[in-house]
C-alpha cells in the first residue's frame, strides 16, 4: 500500500505540500496540486482520516449531546442529525447523560470533548453555566435543540404552544375534569421541555376558568409503562378525569393501556391525547399534537455545518411548526346521569 511519503518522492515535493495539496489548502499552485493528484491517483494513495484530522485540527465529528438515549424521540433527532452530517462527510459522536434515575444526569467534562469534535448539537438539555463555558472556551461552535442557550443557535418547536392545543382540544370537546400526566419535579431543572408543557397545561385550564386537582397532576418517568403504573390510582379512585393530557406520545400511550385494564374504554370512556406524533401513534388511533422530529435533527445538522463553514454564519433561532392530529382516542365527554358525571364505584 503506498504511503503519503511515496506520493511526495513521485511528485518531486514535500510530504506537507502533498498533504496540503490533497486537502485543498492553499500555498499550493495549482501545477503542483495537478501533479500531486496525478502521483496519487497513480499510486492509488487513500489518505488516512486519522492522519487528515491531526494535520487540519479537525475530527469531522460533531458532538450531539442528551440527556437520554433510549427514547424514540431521541433517537429520531439523532437519525436526522446523522442523515445531515453525512451529506459532510461528518459523524456524530453521541454523548448520553443519563443518570441513574429519572431527572438526575452527568455533568458534560472537558475529557468528553476536547480534539474529540469540531462542534456540538445539544439536544433537550439545559447545560449549567459551567458547562456553557466549557464549550465556550474549547472555541466550538453548537446548536441546541429544544429550547435556548445563550446566543446559540437553535431548532425548536414551541413547547407551550403544543401543550395548549392539546388542551383546548379536549375543552372544545367538553371535558373539564383533565388529568395531566407528564410532571416532573421542580428540581429537575434541566429537564425544560417537561416544565413548559406542564406550566402550559395549568395557564390552559385556568384560561377557561377551570383548575386541576393536585393528586390529578401525575409525576413520571416519560415512559409508556411508567405512565400506565403512575396514572391508575387516578383512574381507580372514586371519581376520576373524563380525559387525560399526556406530555408526550409515549405516556399517553401507557395511559390508554391502563384505561384498558382498569375496564374502561377509550374514548368512551376516557379521553386520551398526547403530544409528538410518536410512530406507533397512528396505528394505535391516538390524538396528538405533531412535531416533525426527524426534520429537527436534519435543520441542526444542517446548522452547525454552516457554522462550521463559516464562523460569520448567522445564528438561527427555529421555530418549527406544530399541528392537532384527531383520530380515535379522543370524544366528548360521557353522558351524565342527573346533572352529575358518572363515577367509580
């Protein structure tokens, strides 16, 4: 196998000159890039991506940070951001911050980023102000996803506006005992996509005139067999919603199997609507307010390389629109008996 040292001696020059040459940077006239190219071609010489990045300072990677990985919204984002970068010839280099429970993370280091990657896509992560500057320091360029940090670029849907589209569509439908499953501690601080829907929620009902009972107000992992396990006190108790409000496609899915096991029927008996457009959502017949995912990650992608291109590139701050899917899993409310709504017994 020829090396970049043959390529030089046929070519009559240096091995820096033969890197530059077959890199594209200039200080090479364009006689001598010719006959560089030509010594390589002949000498079927493959430069060494390794060798590249040392030479040049970049890794053709880019950082794509979040705070779980084995979610489908996840990894939809990630599949659009790979599918974007690849057009690049970049990679990602996925870092998970997962903790070992739900709300808790690790904390972004220099070790997980320094001559690793030429720049950093943040997903659904608030990042403390000392990991803020860490990225600022190491000079890299970044994208978020989700919501805002700093003056860095970011791709987003608004998640307040979401929320209150599935809300209003079960009050339009004439529910006013709701359940929301979906809250997380105020503690988790970093988890922001959870706190704005959940704050949406409440200003929702309490635009109308109507509140939520607390114990109606249901803490969870984010998962579809967390959400059936959290919500079936609630449909077991003594009275219970006529509809309940899922954060996420996910939990709302979870919600319609405990509806199924606690002998109720969905919608008529319980209304159910979440929020992503998860795949599995339409051939389960759920309500849902649709966000493009995959389309998220593919714009960040995109982003980032034009940072990366030019470091004069315009920040962006993208709001990508959202829409009410109705199919089977929401109704109006059920019938009352007397002027009172049928409860548990």
């Amino acid at each position: 196998m020829s090396t970049i040292n043959d390529v030089a001696r046929a070519a009559g020059v240096s091995v820096a000159t033969v890197s530059r040459a077959l890199r594209g940077l200039d200080r090479v006239s364009p006689q001598t890039r010719a006959r560089v190219v030509q010594a390589a071609t002949e000498l079927h010489y493959v430069a060494s991506p390794t060798a590249s990045s040392l030479a040049s300072g970049r890794t053709k990677v880019v950082a794509v940070v979040v705070p779980f990985l084995a979610r489908w919204f996840f990894a939809t984002v990630i599949s659009g951001i790979e599918k974007a970068l690849r057009r690049h010839d970049h990679h990602v280099l996925l870092i998970d911050l997962e903790g070992e429970s739900f709300g808790t993370r690790l904390h972004l280091s220099h070790s997980m980023l320094w001559k690793r990657v030429d720049g950093v896509i943040v997903l659904a992560t608030a990042l403390d102000e000392q990991e803020q500057a860490l990225i600022e320091r190491l000079g890299l360029p970044v994208v978020t996803i989700g919501h805002r940090i700093r003056d860095w670029s970011c791709v987003r849907i608004d998640d307040k506006e979401a929320m209150r589209i599935a809300v209003r569509h079960v009050l339009d439908l004439g529910h006013t005992d709701v359940a929301y499953v979906g809250g997380v501690p105020d503690a988790s601080a970093d988890l922001q996509t959870p706190q704005d829907r959940a704050r949406a929620f409440a200003d929702t009902l309490a635009e109308r005139g109507l509140g939520c009972p607390p114990e109606w107000v249901i803490e969870s992992d984010w998962t579809a067999v967390g959400a059936a396990r959290d919500i079936m006190a609630v449909l077991n108790g003594p009275s219970r919603p006529t509809a309940v409000v899922a954060a996420s496609d996910e939990m709302a899915l979870g919600v319609m199997a405990a509806a199924r096991r606690s002998g109720l029927a969905v919608p008529q008996d319980l209304s159910v609507i979440g929020v992503d457009d998860h795949v599995l959502s339409e051939a389960l017949g759920l309500t849902t307010v649709r966000q493009d995912v995959l389309c998220q990650g593919h714009r960040a992608g995109e982003a980032l390389m034009r940072q990366l291109v030019d470091e004069a590139a315009a920040t962006v701050d993208e709001v990508m629109p959202v829409q009410l899917v109705v199919r089977e899993s929401t109704a109006p409310p059920p019938k009352t008996r007397g002027g009172t709504r049928v409860t548990n017994t």
